[in-house]
C-alpha cells in the first residue's frame, strides 16, 4: 500500500535555500517522495548569509554532516558571537556571545546578580562571566572543553562561503536522489484549485508536482507573482535599504567573531573566512548616496578588496502568509531581514524543520498552513524587534541614529524595554529565536539599564555574592585560556584547501 504522505516535491531555485530544503526533505520526508530542484546558473544569488548562528549545527547534523568536513570545504572559521562596534558612539564596544553567561543560583537567572554587584558600584564586566566571550577577546576556539558536573557553557556556530555551502549541500541532496534541472522558469501552470500545478522552463520543459517550495529569492516567483501572498513592509521600523557587499584579502588571525560596526547610516559587517573576508555596508539611501556608501566601505576595509563593491536593494518585511495553498516560501522568497544578527540562513532552517513538521499527508490541511502561518509570523517579529533595539538604543549623534531614536518602536519591543529597565526581566516568548542571555547582553550593550534586579537575588551576602561571581569569573577564564589560538585549531583540525587560480 502506498504511504499517501509521500509527495512529488519541485524547488524553485537553487542557492543556499534551495539546496538545504532538498537535503533536508531527502533526509526526512517518507521514503519514496520525488524531490526535483529547478536552478539556473545564468540567475545569480545573493550570497550574503555567511555568517550563522549556533543552531546551523543541528542542522548539519541531522544531516549527518561532519563539522570538521563541513567547514573545511565551505572555507569556513567558528564564531562565538557578534562584536558590536561603534554602537553608542565611536569606540564603544561590546559582544553578543553565544552560550550561557554565568550560572544561575536557585530560580534567579545569573545575570541579575550581575546587576546587584554593578548598581552597588562593582566594577566587572557583564562579560567577564561568558566563556564565549572572553575566548573572543583573546582570539581562541575550541570544542569539547566542559564536563558534565561543570559545563563550559561555549557555544559556537560558523563563518562560511555561502556559495561553497551551497555546492557541498548539492552534493549531498543528489547523492540522496534529488534531481536538478538547469533553466529559467518562464510560465508557472494552475491547478483547477489555484494551486500550482507545474513550471515550464526556457526549453520547453514542463516539471510537475503537487508541492511546491518557493526559492526563487526576491522576486517569490510563485508565492508572490503567482499566488500573491502579500508583503509586510516593516521598513518604518528598520528603513535601510540598500547594501553594498565586497570581498577582500584574508587577514590573520581569524577572528571568532562577526564583526558589526556603526556607520554614520547604517553599519558595515566583517566576516573572517579562510580564503577571504566578506565585507559589506548596510544603509539607508535618504541618508547615504550610493557613491558615499562605496567610500565608507572600501575606506574601512582591513585588507585589499578582490572585486567591486555589489549593490543590493530591498525592503525589510515578510510575505504575509509563508505558505499558501500548496507552495511554501524560504529564503529570500519568504522575506527579509538585513543580517545584523546573522539570522538569514537560520529562517531558511527553521522554515525547513517547520515544513517537515506540517508535512501534509493525502491533503493539504488549512489548519495546518494556518498553524505554520502562525508560528512563522511570530519568529520573524521576535528577530525584528531584536534587530530594532540595535537601532533605537544608540548614542550615535548623526542624523540617521537620531532618527532612530526618536522613531516609534513596535509596541511589543517597547513593552520588552519597559519590563528590562525596571527590574531586568526579560519576556520568555516561545516564537523568539534568540535567548533571554541574547536579549540581556544586548539591552546592557545598547545601554538600556535596569534600575534594579530580582529581588530574590538579594538573599546571598556580600560576601557570598562576591564568592559566586568570582568562580563564574574564574570559570569563563579558565575555559577560554585553555583553548589554543583560532587559526591554530582552524590549521589543526579543518584547513581549507588553498583557492585554486583562475584560468586566464
């Protein structure tokens, strides 16, 4: 008998999106579903997801991916978080780290015994208690330091070409039976339904299926141009608009870090990888010209730039509905959020495991696309509130980040603000990607301050509290001083394969 959750699944579009939704449907749909991937090599990507979050692990792993082969063949390095530059005015720095940040004491989060030490006049640095962190600092990584009874509370994710990544993922999809068909999409066939039925490539081809997932980037060829979902425009809240991105020489050491730092409109990000380093400016065109952005980017590069600089314009929102009828949405397809906290590549993945999740049987059930509607919606306005509070907590004085500041904030992040500035309690959401250690570190970085802390951190004494964060300190040191320097373990472990020159 035959399983009726099988399905003849077409990808529109390729890329980083394309590819990791036909590896991971190969790897998790029922045994039997027809994968085909349409992608046209004369159709470039946009490649600026290089940067990630520690989730991409689960990802890879689920895929049965090796780490170390994974980020030798992609030219990657590891990441332990985002460095903020510049954020509250020039030389101002701090560092969203990924993993915990101390140890929590009884039903007390760590971090409030933190604000007990500092509004009482202590001198340490929130940050002095994250192993992340302070590995970051000192330009060290390394796997596998925690015991059991004593974590080491390290959390890593990756800086990789997103191209590679791409490639290596093709690799994999194909080798599990997914099928890839080079051309252009020129005519999308309806279903008696209004679902889609079919797409007709440039020579004629006809690919048909009876689920879709939309890859196709900006212009969401199917889910916008066909089955016109909608779009959130969110650009009142996060109003840049253009990009400008550029390779440059690789410089050692790798950090392990993402770097982010503020422009006079907008901010430009660095990212270390083996065989380069990818650099870009994000800003806003009613406050920086093109010809202006181009020098601010290629003034501040660390090394000599491999190219010109590639322009990039968009709109910061969502489609309405991510799925519709019987074609979901990923990637850039699906919407998009400038990549200030490295989150494009983790919507692709969490947009996947969702789908998976909904994976329709005999039918598509409205209660489920409503239900992956649902929970897809709330995601994407946690990361954009998150990615708003960089932007409305500055110290910036030009005219853009006074801007900024004055502008009207999405209500649900301004009732984030208000709980944090009080007693520094952070709202537990369950459709937020990032961790309440992620909201702290960044309200504290951006300057918002609390004016006091859980009461219940008030039950150690002096004494006793000045015991307990100085084991956390000495803990998140021990850890980061036992690892060797990035580059060494990168060498020891996970090299890269030297670029091959260009045929002439």
């Amino acid at each position: 008998m035959s399983d009726p959750s099988r399905r003849s699944v077409v990808i529109v579009g390729g890329g980083t999106a394309g590819w990791m939704a036909a590896a991971a449907i190969a790897r998790f749909a029922p045994r039997g579903t027809s994968i085909q991937l349409v992608e046209s090599d004369a159709i470039g990507t946009v490649g600026v997801g290089e940067a990630t979050i520690p989730q991409l692990r689960l990802f890879n792993a689920s895929l049965g991916i090796d780490e170390d082969q994974f980020v030798r063949e992609t030219g990657g390095t590891f990441k332990l978080g985002i460095r903020f530059d510049d954020w509250s005015g020039d030389g101002s720095r701090y560092i969203h780290a990924f993993g915990t940040l101390g140890r929590s004491l009884g039903l007390v989060p760590f971090h409030h015994y933190w604000l007990r030490h500092a509004q009482r006049g202590g001198a340490s640095s929130l940050w002095d208690y994250s192993s992340s962190a302070c590995a970051a600092a000192a330009g060290r990584f390394a796997r596998d330091l925690g015991r059991p009874e004593l974590p080491s509370g390290v959390a890593w994710a990756f800086h990789f070409d997103a191209g590679l990544y791409a490639a290596f993922l093709r690799r994999h999809a194909e080798a599990a039976g997914v099928m890839r068909h080079e051309g252009r999409v020129v005519a999308v066939g309806r279903a008696e339904n209004g679902d889609v039925a079919s797409v007709t490539l440039d020579d004629g081809r006809a690919i048909t299926g009876d689920l879709f997932v939309d890859c196709s980037g900006f212009r969401g060829l199917l889910i916008e141009k066909t089955l016109g979902a909608g779009y959130d425009d969110w650009s009142r809240y996060l109003p840049c608009d253009r990009a400008l991105a550029v390779p440059s020489e690789a410089t050692r050491p790798f950090a392990p870090f993402t770097r982010a730092t503020a422009r006079e409109a907008g901010w430009q990000w660095r990212i270390p990888l083996q065989h380069r380093t990818g650099n870009g400016l994000v800003y806003s065109s009613e406050h920086l010209s093109d010809d202006r952005a181009a020098e601010l980017l290629l003034g501040n590069l660390d090394a000599k730039p491999l190219a010109d600089p590639r322009p990039l314009q968009f709109v910061t929102g969502k489609r309405r509905r991510a799925w519709v009828g019987n074609c979901v949405a990923l990637g850039l397809a699906a919407g998009f959020m400038e990549p200030l906290e490295s989150t494009s590549i983790h919507l692709i993945q969490s947009g996947v495991a969702r789908l998976l999740e909904y994976w329709p049987g005999p039918r598509i059930a409205e209660a489920d696309v409503a239900e992956y509607n649902r929970r897809t919606d709330g995601e994407w306005l946690a990361i954009r509130d998150f990615l708003v509070l960089h932007y409305h907590a500055n110290s910036r004085p030009e005219p853009f980040w006074q801007a900024r500041r004055a502008a009207a904030i999405p209500e649900t992040l301004a009732e984030r603000i208000a709980l944090f500035r009080e007693n520094g309690r952070v709202r537990h959401d369950p459709d937020s990607l990032f961790t309440e250690v992620g909201w702290v570190q960044v309200m504290i970085g951006q300057g918002v301050t609390p004016a006091g802390h859980h009461s219940l951190a008030d039950g150690p004494t002096e004494a006793e509290l000045a015991e307990f964060l100085s084991l956390a300190a000495r803990h998140a040191a021990q850890v980061a001083g036992k690892m060797p320097p990035h580059d060494a373990y990168l060498a020891a472990h996970c090299a890269a394969p030297s670029p091959q020159p260009k045929a002439a």
